[in-house]
C-alpha cells in the first residue's frame, strides 16, 4: 500500500510540474496593418526585443508567437516600414499594430552589388528591385513580363514561354552575354549554352524578389554577365507561409486570322510553405501552362545575298529559287547549269535549245521545296514547373538548404535558325548552408532535350531522306544519278520548255 501511493504521489508531481511549464509559455495573436490603407502587411518580422525567439505575418498581417512569459516587447519591422516597438502585457486579446510607412527612399535591401546584403542607397552601382508585391499588382501573363519595365531592358520574345532579358544592347534570343541565376544556380541549359527563361525556375507564387544588375558583372558571376545579371530569389518558407493559389486565364489570338481560331490561355499556380518548428520549414510548389503559341506565318521571299539579306519579290509558284522566311528546307539550292549537259546527251534536241536560250549563261538556281512552320509545329504549348526545399536552422546564425526545381514544356527558340524545344526536360538540385558571415552551394543541373529538333537542319534531311538532291563520291564531289531530285527536276524542266511552256 506505501509502495501505490507513493506511485500516486510521483504521477501527480509529474503532471503539477508539466502545467506549470506549460503556464510559463504564453501564444500571443496578432494583426500588422499599414496605417493608411488599413490593410494586412504581408511578410513583416515579428521578433522578441533581447530575445531569439520569432515570426513573420502572413498575407494578411496575422501573426502568431510564443513566447516564456508576459510582458514582452515586440519589434516589428520591414522594408518600407518604421521599426516599431510594442508591449504586450496581456494574451485575453489580439494586437492590433498599426505599422507607419516609411518616406525614407534607399532603404530595400539589395545583394547582387556585392553578394552581401546592403541598403542599395549604399549599392556602388545601380540596381533595379521587383519584389512579390509588384509582380502581384502587374496585369501580366509571366513575371518576366515585369523585367520589361525596369529601366534600360529589352526583351526578345521567341514564344510565350521563351522569353531573353538583356541591358546595354547585343539583345538576342538566347543571350549568352546576360546570366540569369536561380537562388544562386545559373539558368542556363548546358547543352544550349544559354538560359531557358522561365521554362524551369520558379513558380510566380514563389517569387520573392527580383534584382537586376545592369552593367558588366563578370566579376562577381562569372564570364556570363558582360552585359548583366538577374538574379531571382524564392520565398522562404520561415518568412512565407501557408497554402496559396493562383489562376490566371485568358484569350489569345483574338483577330489573328492568318493564324489560328481564338484560344485559351491558362495558367494554373500552387504553393504550400509551412514552418513545422522554431528549426525546421518547407515548401512545395508548382505551375502549370497551357495555351496555343504564336507561329511564324511570314512567307514572304528572301534573298540570302550579301550581309544582312533582303525581302525580294516572287513565292513558290513564280520563282524557282524561292525560300520563304517562315518556310523551311527551302534553303538547299542548286545551280541546274551543272546537270544541263548530263542532261542533254539523253534529251534529244536539248543541246541546240540551251545554247540557243543561254541557259549555260546565266545562273538557274533552284530550292527544294520547304515547309512551313504551322506544318511543323504543335502550337499547343505546355509548360509545367514543380520545385520544393527543406530549410532547417543549424543555429539563430546558419541555415541549411536541399531544394530542388525541374521542368518540362514545348517552346520555340530564335537564334540563327529556328528550334523547337519539343518535351524538354530540365532539374536543378541544391545543397546550401547560408551563415551570416559565409555561405556554401552545391547544385547540379541535368537536362533531356527529349525530342528538340533545328526545324532547318531537320526539314532538309527529311527532303534528302525521301529522296536525295544530288549523289556524292565519299570525297564529297557531285556524282549526279537519274534518279536524284535535281536530276529529275532538270529534266523535266528542259522537256517543258522545249515544248513551248514557260512556268
């Protein structure tokens, strides 16, 4: 009997000193607001004055802290914002703080001047900041439409999906003189040898920020930034928390009668970020596209002639050497001179009608016939992104980071010819451990072109594949046979003219 009650005895002293420890942690619930507008303040810090312990609000300005015991002070800040001190005294209701803006300019915290934090009134050089809020308040289909309005961008727009920022001229598809960094990780796809825009990246809900140095950067990111650098940064799941949605839908096409029927454009957004513990947080996100491309539908001719080539007159049914610009496989050109006395020794009466017409002097160039881009291409463009990190404080000064970012889609690419990214796949994965003096990342990108193809190159192996233009000798010297297409199509030509036709 002495030996149960004193089991009794210690249970009871056990869950005593279990409420009283608990009695000590106190939840305090609150609301940040701007003090003009009224509304929540999104992404403000809430940290214990002398403490380590802290938080941040959400989109609505709610927050949420324990802390030891009452009464506590409060510092609340944020970019923009007053640093405001607050006192609690009681957890019976939720504190209201009115947040004061602030009319200080110079203050947003930039890195990319020196790869440290800084004021960027204190930045050497200049630099243009996007934060989430911007990119939320912008009528735009992507956020590297956003890019377009800092000072000093042009844009090169190969697609919907395949967009080139660039500063200080050489603007193309494709810069390779203009890194593009990803929390850190360059962009760029190692078998194309340039950035592959917003095909892999970050999802528009996890855009943090946006900071763009205009100005050679080789210095601080390598050979890549002669004409500058972008870097976009993600949302930390500590700072940004909980579930979000984002759909964006529209009509495209609208009036385009050379192209195609209206059609919808869709965009679908998804992110989870939650904080489990005081150490511990992640992150999931994804987004999907889906919408009909632009295609190139110019088929206007062009002459190749001379440095930079001209828009001439004539199309596939009244010039003979017609290479249309949005036409392909049209670029394999042969002059008929060569095959005309071949041709003659089997053709009776052909010798007397070419030396009769001139045709040996005068050049009787001839393409092979293209195919146009609507012929080639699925317009039907898909681009689905899925990324997600695990972040775990090592201590109140280093964070560890894995975070991984893949993607998959269709796009059309620009540069000196014409590419279609047809189910290109691209990851990058990350292991970094951020300290507040030091920092170290390891990433690895791995890309698949799946089925990508150079719509020139491919169109003109398909015309030699069904049948060839002209044989060669393994020295590559012209060996013409009866049945090649130049042959035939000289033949024929020679057998219509002598017979009185002129087209």
């Amino acid at each position: 009997m002495r030996k149960v009650t004193s089991y009794v005895a210690t249970i009871l002293m056990a869950n005593i000193l279990t409420i009283a420890a608990y009695a000590q942690n106190v939840t305090i619930n609150g609301n940040v607001r701007n003090s003009n507008s009224k509304e929540g303040a999104g992404a403000v810090s809430v940290m214990v004055k002398g403490g380590e312990t802290g938080t941040f609000t959400d989109d609505k300005g709610n927050f949420r802290i324990t802390v030891k015991s009452l009464p506590v002070t409060l510092l609340i800040s944020s970019v923009g914002f007053e640093l405001q001190e607050v006192t609690v005294s009681s957890a019976s209701k939720t504190v209201q703080v009115d947040f004061v803006p602030s009319n200080a300019l110079g203050q947003e915290v930039v890195v990319a001047a020196n790869r440290v934090p800084q004021r960027i009134l204190e930045s050497p050089v200049s630099i243009e900041r996007i934060s989430a809020a911007n990119i939320r308040n912008s009528p735009v289909s992507n956020y590297y439409d956003v890019v377009t309005t800092l000072k000093g961008v042009d844009i090169t727009t190969s697609s919907l999906t395949f967009k080139t920022p660039t500063t200080r001229g050489f603007n193309s598809s494709g810069n390779t003189r203009f890194n593009q960094l990803v929390d850190g990780m360059d962009n760029q796809a190692p078998g194309l040898n340039f950035s592959v825009a917003s095909i892999i990246g970050l999802s528009e809900l996890d855009v943090d920020n946006i900071e763009l140095l205009s100005g050679a950067s080789s210095a601080l990111y390598g050979p890549g930034g002669m004409n500058g650098t972008l870097l976009m940064t993600s949302k930390n799941p500590f700072k940004y928390q909980g579930l979000s949605f984002l759909a964006k839908v529209g009509v495209m096409h609208v009036g385009a009668y050379r192209q195609r029927d209206a059609g919808a454009y869709n965009n679908w957004n998804l992110r989870w970020g939650k904080k489990v513990s005081e150490k511990f947080a992640f992150k999931i996100n994804a987004e999907l596209i889906q919408a009909k491309d632009w295609l190139g539908v110019d088929t206007r001719n062009y002459s190749r002639s001379g440095t930079t080539g001209l828009v001439i007159a004539g199309d596939r049914k009244t010039d003979p050497n017609y290479d249309g610009i949005n036409v392909y496989g049209d670029e394999t050109t042969v002059d008929m001179r060569a095959f005309f006395s071949q041709i003659a020794a089997s053709l009776p009466g052909a010798a007397n009608f070419i030396a009769a017409n001139g045709l040996l002097t005068t050049p009787q160039n001839v393409s092979r016939t293209g195919y146009t881009e609507k012929e080639l291409i699925n317009p039907n463009t898909v681009n689905f992104k899925l990324g997600g990190s695990l972040h775990y404080k090592i201590n109140n000064n280093t964070e560890a980071i894995l975070a991984a970012y893949w993607g998959t889609g269709n796009t059309i690419y620009t540069g000196s010819d014409r590419y279609s990214l047809k189910d290109f796949k691209m990851g990058q994965y990350k292991l970094e451990v951020n300290n507040k003096n030091w920092a170290f990342r390891a990433y690895t990108t791995q890309e698949n072109a799946g089925e990508s193809y150079n719509m020139t190159a491919t169109t003109r192996l398909l015309n030699e594949s069904w049948k060839r233009s002209v044989t060669t000798d393994a020295a590559g010297n012209p060996t013409p046979l009866p049945t090649d297409w130049y042959i035939q199509y000289s033949y024929n030509c020679l057998s219509n003219r002598m017979s009185g036709m002129t087209a």
